[in-house]
C-alpha cells in the first residue's frame, strides 16, 4: 500500500512567488497523497495568492492563509501563524522559489514519525553560485548562531536553515506562549524555536543540496540581516 501523508502540513511562505509557486504546490500533490499545504502569503503584489486559489478549487487540502493586511510582516510571523493553526500531527516548512528539495519532505516526516521533535534540513551542498560576501555571511550566522543556542536551547549544526520539520504540538506549545520572544520581521523562525525548547528535544538532521532559485527573485535584504542580530541578543 503506497503511503499516505494525512498526518503532515506543508507550510509554503511566500512574497511574489508566482514563478514558482504553482509548479511546487504541483510537485508536492504527487509526492505526497493525503498532505495538507498551507500556503501563508505576505502580501505579493504578483499572482500568487490567484495561483493559489486556482489549486484550492482544484484540491481542497491547499489552503491559502492571507496576511496582506496583517499588521506585521515578516517570514517568521508567517510560519508561526500557519504552524499554530495546523490541524496535522506533524508540519514541515519549505521556501517557495524550489531551492528547497520537496523530495526530501519524506525523509523529515519520517524521522518525525519515528520520533524526532524537530527535524532539520542541513545543507551539505550550496549549488547556488553565491558571490564571496555572501558565503561569509552565510557562514558566519551559522556560528554565531551555534554559539548563541550554546547558552540555551536545542543544538543544530545548520541554524540558519530554513527547511525543517517539527511536531506541531511542540510548535504550539512553545511559541503561542513566547510570541515576544519571536523576531517576526526576521526569517529564521528554525533558530528562534530552538533557542526555546529545551536543550533535550530531540533534533534529527537531513542532508540535502541547496538548490538554484527556480525563478523570481531573492528577497535578502539589509533589513533581513538586522532581525537576524536582533534574534542573536534576544533571550
């Protein structure tokens, strides 16, 4: 019997994603029977949210979470919200522009379902032809990021991931209650929830290539790297 994924939602933040979107939301209907997909968009000015739609009318399991008018924006904020409001056993986060592997939903699920709290995707390989200054970057927030959840919190060797799964009910628990202790603006929820669960949650990690932005442009910014250093000093 081929296996069926009613237990999981698959959280997509998305800010003018209209490239990309319908082909993920496509690839992980496949891949995956039964899987709820909760699409949390923060305000594209493009096509996205219509993309979306047109696949919910197809396939009631997609869901739209619109946050175009929320008062605050942010990629944080995004998931926080779409991770609280989940009604599966398990979620699992992933970027919307394809440089995340939806083949590899399978292998966090699994080792959520064999008992993992959170599960993170590391990234062996950077594919992406990434300019010199942005490697540094990179590499440095990964270490500050290690030495900082040395003083509280789950350890990872990859904290600036932005692909990963977790039990929901973990999720709920831990943020509902420190809302205040997220960085909403910033876009590494991972780091902020394993600076909050205790240090004995079991983390799991899952190699996987970063791929290629399929298409659109990134959305890094100055302000990005702000909220990150923010995330860093907040306890």
């Amino acid at each position: 019997m081929a296996a069926t994924f009613e237990d999981t939602t698959v959280i997509v933040p998305t800010l003018d994603e209209e490239a990309n979107i319908g082909r993920l939301l496509a690839m992980v209907l496949e891949l995956y029977p039964g899987v709820a997909i909760t699409v949390v968009d923060d305000g594209s000015t493009d096509r996205t949210r219509e993309i979306v739609r047109e696949h919910g009318c197809r396939c009631p399991n997609v869901r739209l979470l619109d946050r175009s008018a929320a008062a605050v924006h942010g990629l944080t904020v995004s998931v926080v919200e779409a991770a609280i409001a989940a009604e599966t056993r398990y979620v699992v986060v992933i970027d919307g522009d394809l440089q995340h592997p939806p083949e590899k939903i399978t292998e966090l699920r699994d080792r959520l379902v064999d008992g993992a709290e959170i599960v993170v995707g590391r990234r062996e390989r950077v594919l992406v032809p990434w300019p010199w200054h942005r490697r540094a970057i990179s590499w440095l927030g990964v270490r500050l990021g290690r030495l900082r959840l040395r003083l509280g919190g789950a350890l990872t060797s990859d904290t600036m991931s932005g692909f990963f799964g977790a039990r929901a009910d973990l999720v709920r628990a831990v943020a509902a209650p420190n809302l205040a202790k997220f960085e909403p603006t910033g876009y590494k929820v991972l780091f902020d929830l394993l600076k909050l669960v205790p240090r004995s949650t079991r983390v799991d990690e899952v190699p996987y290539a970063f791929g290629q932005r399929a298409g659109g442009t990134s959305k890094i910014a100055l302000n990005h790297l702000l909220a990150y250093a923010r995330s860093l000093l907040r306890f």
